[in-house]
C-alpha cells in the first residue's frame, strides 16, 4: 500500500512540472502577442486612412450622403453638403435631426415622403423628390435615394443615402411643360380656325359653285331642247356636256363633304363614318372590314367631329402612302372610354428623326391625328412594321350617353 501511495505523489509531481511554463515559452507566447498587436495596429491605421480618404471624398461631394440609425433615430454621418442641404446657413450638424428635417418639408410631400420611408424599410430601397423649407422661406426641390442596410435578425439597422438638390431641373421641367402647354393651346386654336376655314370654303363651293353648275347643266338641257333634229352632234356633244357637268357637281358635292361632314349633324357620327369608310373602299379600291359598335351618343358634336377627322387623317394616309390591300377598322365602347383601331397590311413606316422621308409621309398626319386625340383628353399608339403594316390605335374617354353593346360588322370592296 504504502509503494502505491509513492507512485502516485511522483505522477502528480510529474504532472505539475509539465504544466509549468518556462521563460522561453513566455517569451514564445509575449512575441505572438506582439505581432498580432502590430498587425491589429497596422489594419488600424489603414482602416483610418481609407475613412479619411473616403471623408475628404465625400465633403468635396456636392451632394450630401448621410448614415442614420434606425433605432436610436439619429445620423451617425453626413458630410458638409447635407449640412447645407438639410440645414440653414451657418449651421453645424447638431441642428439636423429626424424630427427637424420632417418638420421643413412642405406640408404636401410630408405624408408621401412618410409612406415611402415606411414602405423603403420593408423593400430594401426607397427614393423620393420632395420639397424642403430653407431658412430663407424659400423651398428647394431634393432628391433622396437610399439603401437599408439590415442586422444579423434581417431587421433594419441603418440607412444609407444620398441627397441632391434638383431644383434647377426641376424648374426647367416646369418651363417645359408651360412651353408644351402653350404650344398645345397654339395647336388648338390652329385646328379650330382650320376647322372653320373649312367649313366656310365647303358653303362656298356648295352654295356658290354648286349653284352655278346646276345653272350650267340647266342651261345645256335648255340649248339641247332648241337643236334642230338634223343637228345629232350637237346633241351629242350636249350630252356628254350634261355628263360631264354632272361629275363636276358629284366631286364638288365631295369636297364639300370632306371639308365640312355636315352628315354628323344629320345622320350621327356612326352612319358619317360607314359611308366616308365606303366611299373610301370605293375611290381607293381596297377591301375595307370594319366592326363598330354605336358610339353617336357618347359623344357632343365638336367631339363627333374630330372623332371623324381622325378617321379621315387615318384612312388618307392610307391610300397616299401604304400600298395596302386591305384594311381592318374596329370601334370599340368600353366602360368608360371608346377604343378605336385602324389597322393595314401596307408596306409601315419607321418614325425616324432622320429618315425626313418618312417623317414628311407618316409624321404631319401622325402629328394632326395626335392632336386631335389630345383634344379629347384621349391617346393614340401607333404600332408599325416595316414590309408588315400599321396599326393606329386610340383611346377616347367618354364624356356622356348611353351604352350599347351590339357589335356592327361588315366589309367594303
């Protein structure tokens, strides 16, 4: 017993030397140590350069970039241009808060610019323009654009972001558009002073040149009448006279209509458009299909005929320039606008700025039948491909009238 006894105590003297560290392995583990410090320090000092460089980057930036907390609902960076952004002349960076940059948004973006906030921390990212109150009174126009930046939980942390003050665009955008505006109106009043030109040429030539001819043609019947029976040829040429007088008034008679559609007024915009449809299929020799429902009380008269100078624009471009052989039309009433399509199986067109053949074809037209749609508060689509045809297709809303579902079919030529 008392042998085991001393194995054991040597073992557990055994084992305490073993675990005794020498000089040498301090000095092993203190120059580990050291080296892993230097090391740490060296990443340091880079880590430190690579922020200042990216800190002199950022205040030459002349748009602000900023980083805030979600949680505790304060900036933990921005540079100088979001100081000049966000805050007033002279201010330092304590004056911009959360709270201070809601409360200088113009009442109108407020509740927008809180939604999409809202709405940003959920997708990922979120941009926004708004208008901001300086200290002056005035208000500048901003844009911000940023990311949220998520936890290890995948809730958000941080958000990253850039601003920038797009007031000049802005006010350019807004010339522009009071440019287009006033360009529009000018447009306008050129279709409508055109429209009553027409309509003034189109009396003229029924009441004064249509009266004439009829005279014209009386008076050859009344000369016909007086030829001796021996005088054949003369009678002939009478005849062929009357005949030609006759063309003379149908063409005039034509004219007239095209200038002026008084058919709208009397037989509705539906029958107007089925018989201009026919007497197109008639002179331009085209197989016309054409499925319609009735739109004649959607619409007022002004509204009717510009609907119908549509058509007119649509289908004489047609025959000038599309070399199609047939021609598809359908009027469709939705709920609560009418949808029209003008479709050919012609050779198209390419809407290009510097192909001035085709902008001299296909544009001017394009152009009018553009405003007119506009005028009604509608669009137009023009789908085109060349060797293939061109499909015109317009969206008119509806002002008033009765809806009538029943679909119209049938074919010219």
């Amino acid at each position: 017993m008392e042998h085991q006894q001393r194995g054991t105590g040597t073992g557990s003297q055994r084992s305490e030397m073993s675990n005794t560290l020498t000089y040498d392995d301090l000095g092993q583990i203190l120059s580990n140590l050291q080296s892993k410090l230097a090391d740490y320090r060296k990443k340091e000092a880079n880590a430190l350069a690579i922020f200042n460089e990216f800190k002199q980057v950022a205040e030459r930036l002349q748009s602000g970039i900023y980083r805030y907390d979600v949680k505790t609902h304060r900036f933990h960076f921005f540079n100088r241009s979001i100081i000049e952004l966000l805050g007033s002349k002279g201010a330092d960076a304590s004056e911009i808060t959360s709270k201070s940059v809601l409360l200088r948004l113009h009442p109108d973006d407020r509740e927008r610019v809180r939604r999409e906030a809202k709405e940003a921390l959920e997708r990922g990212i979120g941009e926004v323009e708004y208008r901001f109150k300086k200290s002056d009174g005035t208000y500048r126009w901003l844009y911000d654009r940023w990311v949220v930046l998520r936890d290890l939980g995948n809730q958000p942390r941080y958000i990253e972001g850039i601003v920038m003050d797009t007031t000049r665009r802005k006010v350019a955008e807004e010339k522009l558009k009071e440019s287009e505006r006033n360009l529009r109106s000018l447009s306008s009043h050129l279709l409508d002073a055109q429209e009553k030109k027409w309509r003034r040429i189109a009396l003229e030539l029924h009441d004064e040149l249509g009266q004439n001819l009829t005279v014209l043609k009386l008076q050859l019947r009344s000369i016909q009448k007086t030829l001796p029976p021996d005088q054949s040829h003369l009678q002939g040429k009478c005849e062929g006279a009357n005949r030609y007088v006759d063309q003379i008034i149908e063409n005039v008679r034509r004219i007239s209509q095209e200038l002026c559609p008084t058919c709208i007024e009397d037989l509705g915009l539906d029958e107007s458009i089925a018989m201009l449809v026919e007497d197109f299929a008639l002179h331009s020799k085209l197989i016309v299909s054409i499925e319609t429902q009735k739109i004649d009380s959607l619409f007022t008269l002004q509204q009717r005929t510009m609907i119908y100078r549509i058509f007119q624009e649509a289908l004489n471009n047609i025959q000038k320039h599309a070399l199609a052989r047939k021609v598809w039309i359908k009027i469709e009433r939705k709920k609560k606008a009418v949808d029209i399509q003008i479709a050919d199986d012609g050779k198209g067109f390419v809407r290009d700025r510097n192909a001035e053949e085709n902008v001299v074809k296909a544009g001017l037209g394009l152009t009018a039948m553009e405003e007119r749609a506009r005028m009604l508060g509608g669009t137009i689509e023009v789908f085109s491909i060349v060797g293939i045809g061109c499909r015109l297709a317009f969206n008119i809303p509806i002002t008033a009238g009765e809806r009538n579902d029943e679909f119209l079919s049938y074919s010219f030529g």
